[in-house]
C-alpha cells in the first residue's frame, strides 16, 4: 500500500510560513448545494453522475493532486473542519457539467487509513485514490478498479546527499556503498528492493516519520525515502538545517512500477457507474492535461486548502510550483505507453501482480485468488485522443 505521506510535515523544521485568506466556510454551512451556471457541452447529471461526485484523496492536497482541484469551479466552499472543499463541476472551458464535486483530504483527516477502506466505510464515495499495489493487496476483501491512471510514473524514490556519496548514481549503488536507508516501515516497495538485491535488509531503517530532523543529524550518511515531486525542492530551500541539493532514484525506474493515486472505484460499484465514468473520464483526462499547462489557479486552491486544513502539513505555493514542473519534466503526469494519458498498461500490471503477490501472503493480506489486471483497471472508460504534450 502507499507510504503513509508525511513528507515534512507535523514538527518540520524551519519551513516557509503561509497567509492565506480563506475563501470558504470553517463548518461547511454556506458550502454551494447545487452546481451554478448553464452546462455546457458534458452534461454528467444526464449521464448518471451522482448530484456530487465525491472524491477521496490519499492525503492532504498536494499538486500531485492538481487536476482534481482543475474541476472545481469559482464556486468552490472549503469546509475546514470536514477537511474537504466543494464546488461546481466544471469542463475544461470553465463550463458546467450540471453536479457538484466534493474533494476529500486523506491521510490524518481519515486516521491514515487505505482510502479503500474509506471507500468500503462510506458508500457516498465516488472515486478515491488508490495505488495499485494496494489494489492488489486488497483485492479479496476490499476490491477496487483503477479507471484513470492520473500519475503514469509515481514519484516515490530514494535520496541521497550528492556530497557524501558522489559515485551514488541509483538506489543499487546505494546498496552497494552499505548506506542506511531510512523509509516507512511497510512499504511494499522495500521488500521488492530487498528481495530483487538492489538492496539489503541490514542497511534499512524503518523508523522513517516523515521529518527532516533523521536525515540532517545523519550529515548525509543516510538515504531517505521521498517525493521526487517535493524534497528536493524543500530540503534545498525551505529546511533551513540543510539547505543543499540532494540526490535521488524513483523507485519506478528500480523496477517497481506502481500506478500512484489511480482514481479507483469500488469494484461493486463499477457497472452502475459505468455511465456516468463514460462521460466523466475524459474530462478528467482533460483537467490533468490542463494543470499541467497551467497549474496556477490549481496550485492557489491547494496551498490555501492547507491551510484552512490546519493538519500540521505546511505545504508553500513555491513547493506546488516546483511539484508541478518536475511532474512535467519526468513525465510523472504523462502519457500511458500507447501516447494516451491516462491508460494502465496490463503487461505492467501483471508484473507488479507478480512481484506483490508473494509479499503481500506473507504479510498476511494475500491477493485474491487468479487475480489478473482487468480486475484492479479498465481502460474502458478513457477517451483515446487525450494526451499530455
């Protein structure tokens, strides 16, 4: 399952202050109840959309997130205590689609808990974002389909200070210099590293909290898990105790390709969704397409989400910013390898099936029985002619 996200996050230190005035409502009491404005050219309500197409993120808005947040219109109520914002659901022309969506924070606002089991605890969720090793993981008792593939590559990697190891190229050489990797106890990453040989288990620290602090006491004797999409930005600029360039590998290009943050829905739900996911898949398509080219007015709603939130995630407009152009640059936001944006590649699928499946037994979740890609994502829904680029 996905790393719990506290990437500097509760008791960082030295980070970027925010002052941001918040456009919405502390208790949800004014948040807009019905969608505003003509429907343009995708009218979702006719299509079989719910009134609100409710959205369960993974964790506090990010610009990972950035083209969800591109749905909502000018329209947009924030509901502090709730930890969610609603608004008009809206085309890539700014139009109407005739319902609402509400956005959901995860991580501490739903107990750090999987968003599938999220999703099988409140039946009103329309689509929550589930990596798709979770998927698998989950697939006998809480089974989800992926049906839009937001982040082609995810962004979780390894880092490393550049100064201490200057020969360092990938996390194998990391293994191979004996460096302490500091990472989130769990990860089923690390036990793909650790049983491929990239790494070894006596070099792993579990004990990763989501701070700074391990890492610079270290003095860049250790590597570290992350975002590729944050810390380097954030170690360089805004921790203050470190303030230098680091280093690092995805963890995809090591050969564990997870789809990140897949809009999933509840595999119960597939077929009494599957018109309103028919008509409602492309535009989302379209709104990942668009933050990318712009990800301004995405990137204020986030940093101003954070921090009306107030969980203890600090999360600067410069960070989203940064967040946003890298996912351009490597392509983490991309195109599926048929040029489409948006597509699970099934060859892909069944390899990281294979590579989970043993760990996730062992672990004592096992995956269900003759599990096979069409059972955790379709690209039945994707509009083929959108792309990224």
């Amino acid at each position: 399952m996905r790393s719990i996200r506290t990437t500097i996050g509760l008791a960082a230190l030295s980070m970027t202050a925010l002052g941001l005035t918040a456009c919405g409502s502390d208790d949800g009491g004014s948040a807009a109840a019905a969608p505003t404005g003509e429907v343009g050219s995708v009218d979702l309500a006719a299509a079989g959309c719910p009134e609100t197409v409710v959205i369960q993120t993974d964790w506090n808005p990010e610009a990972e997130h950035g083209g969800i947040y591109q749905l909502v219109g000018d329209d947009a109520e924030i509901d502090a205590g709730a930890k969610s914002v609603r608004g008009t659901l809206v085309d890539s022309n700014g139009d109407s689609t005739g319902v609402m969506v509400e956005i959901r924070a995860g991580g501490p606002a739903i107990g750090f808990q999987a968003v599938s089991a999220q999703m099988y605890t409140d039946p009103d969720i329309t689509l929550g974002y589930v990596d798709t090793d979770e998927a698998i993981q989950l697939s006998d008792s809480q089974p989800t389909v992926g049906v839009l593939a937001q982040l082609d590559i995810s962004p979780q990697m390894i880092m490393w200070d550049p100064e201490t190891y200057p020969d360092v190229e990938t996390i194998a050489d990391l293994g191979e210099a004996g460096a302490t990797v500091r990472y989130f106890e769990g990860s089923a990453y690390m036990d793909y590293l650790t049983g491929a040989g990239i790494l070894d288990e006596a070099q792993l620290d579990g004990s990763y909290d989501g701070t700074p602090a391990a890492f610079v006491a270290a003095g860049g004797q250790d590597a570290q898990q992350g975002y590729a999409s944050a810390e380097p930005f954030i170690y360089e600029n805004e921790v203050d105790a470190w303030g230098k360039p680091v280093e690092y590998q995805l963890i995809h290009d090591a050969g564990f390709e997870v789809y990140a943050s897949s809009l999933s829905v509840r595999a119960d739900q597939l077929e009494d969704l599957s018109g309103c996911m028919s008509e409602l898949i492309p535009v989302m398509q379209q709104a990942d397409v668009d933050y990318i080219a712009d990800p301004s007015g995405a990137n204020d709603l986030i940093v101003e989400l954070v921090e009306e939130y107030d969980t203890g995630w600090q999360y600067s407009l410069e960070v989203a910013d940064y967040a946003a152009q890298t996912m351009e640059e490597l392509e983490l936001t991309g195109n599926g390898t048929d040029g489409v944006h948006g597509t699970f590649d099934t060859d892909r699928l069944q390899t990281l099936i294979e590579q989970t499946t043993p760990i996730f037994t062992e672990q004592g979740s096992p995956p269900a029985d003759g599990l096979a890609p069409e059972d955790i994502a379709t690209n039945e829904f994707i509009d083929d002619s959108i792309s990224v680029g």
